[in-house]
C-alpha cells in the first residue's frame, strides 16, 4: 500500500494545483471496515479524483482493455485495480470484489461500465446490486462535478449509504439486483 499512498499524495498535489478541488461529504465514508463506493463515471480522471477524496485505499474494477499494455497493466494493478469484462457476466471481477470487501476493503465501481454524459438510470447493470447483497456491504453514493478544465473545479458530492440489508433476509432475484442497481444510480444523480 506504500506505492498506492505515494501515487495518492502525488496526484493530490497536482490535482490541487490543476483544478479547485472540494469533497463534500468526506465524513459519511466509513473508517473502516467493507464499502463500496458507486459514483458517475464521466472522464479517466474520475478513479484519480475518488482516490484523492477518500483517505482510505480504493480497490477499483477497471476495464479489462486498461490490462492489455504491460505499464497500464503493471500501474492500476500496483494500485489495487482488477479488470471486468464489460461485455458480460465476468465471475473473476465478482470474486476478486469479493475479496476486497471480505477483507474490509473498499471496492470502487462505476455502476454504468462506461463514461457517461447524461443520466440514464435504466442503463445500470445488475452486478453492483449482487455484490452489495452478497457481501452485505453498504454502498456510498458518490457525484462527480466536473469538467476537468485547467483552475476548473472538480466537485465531488459524497451521499448516505445504501444499506442492503432488507436484501439478506429473502430470495433475491435478477429483478430486485437490477432494481437496487438502479436505486444506487438514482442516489448518485440525486446528489447533483
């Protein structure tokens, strides 16, 4: 984790020299123990900014494609990051997510699989859903505020946690893990 706090602290500095940089909320991430954070996923910067706003390590679910080159891959690896197949069902992810949230670690996922421009509730996968069910880990909601234009300012508005636990006690299905999926994606544009 050495590394991970070193690349921290760098990119802390730069981002407070590049942009005005403000968290709101910061107090609502939990000091420890397993979370998940879920924000809008607007520009490669976004992981950067997350990583900067939260004092605690994030374990991100990347894009598969970022594994390909031997740097990206030996980079995000070295920072906690594990690819995702976008295009399907990938259990890896699931179970490296899992991982992360079974030793009290915080997993970073952006529930639309993509950088989005405009809202679109509908479009949120289910799998976000089934790994806060299954681990039974509470989910912050998070909006990122930002153009990322040089001296712009990046925003980012942390909300309450979603807790799962109405979950735990029944048979879950397909429905209910897109329908708190979606539940998650309404929160983080809530906080627009």
């Amino acid at each position: 984790m050495t590394f991970y706090k070193v690349c921290r602290g760098i990119c802390n500095v730069l981002f407070r020299i590049f942009f005005r940089f403000k968290v709101i909320g910061k107090e609502k991430i939990p000091k420890d123990g397993k979370v998940i954070v879920c924000a809008n996923h607007i520009s490669l910067l976004d992981p950067i900014a997350l990583a900067i706003s939260i004092p605690r390590p994030i374990n991100f679910m990347a894009k598969k494609e970022l594994f390909e080159n031997k740097f990206s891959k030996w980079l995000i690896g070295n920072l906690g990051a594990f690819p995702v197949d976008r295009e399907g069902s990938d259990l890896s992810a699931i179970r490296n997510s899992m991982k992360v949230l079974k030793n009290n670690g915080i997993l970073g996922i952006f529930p639309e699989g993509k950088r989005v421009y405009e809202p679109d509730i509908k479009n949120a996968k289910p799998g976000i859903g089934i790994i806060a069910v299954k681990a039974q880990a509470p989910v912050i909601p998070i909006y990122i505020d930002s153009k990322y234009r040089i001296f712009g300012k990046v925003l980012i508005k942390v909300g309450d946690p979603i807790k799962v636990d109405k979950y735990h006690k029944q048979k879950t299905t397909g429905e209910d893990y897109k329908k708190l999926s979606e539940e998650i994606m309404y929160s983080i544009y809530s906080l627009k």
